[in-house]
C-alpha cells in the first residue's frame, strides 16, 4: 500500500499540515503521536507476556 507514494505526495501532505496545524505546533503533534505509538508498544508486549504466562 505504501510503496507506491513518492516524494512529490510526501511534500503534498507535509505542505497541507504545515498549512492547518502551523509550524508551532508540527512539533508538539509529532511528540504526542510518539509517545502514543510507545505506549501501544509497551502494552501490547505487555499482553503478550500475560498471555504467555497463562498458558504455562
């Protein structure tokens, strides 16, 4: 699915959210999407070892 955009269409996207969210705020957003993608992390290898250890 990813492989067919090029650097014209991640140009596009980064000029369109430079264009509503500001150039303050770009940073703030990328941090929070950040700590959301570790946390998902965190609790999903937390499930897994649960899991693990419920079965043994």
């Amino acid at each position: 699915m990813l492989r067919n955009i090029g650097s014209t269409e991640i140009i596009v996207v980064a000029l369109i959210l430079l264009f509503l969210f500001g150039g303050k705020k770009l940073p703030e957003l990328a941090h929070g999407l950040a700590e959301s993608i570790r946390e998902f992390r965190k609790s999903f290898k937390g499930e897994d070892k649960k899991a693990e250890e419920e079965t043994e």
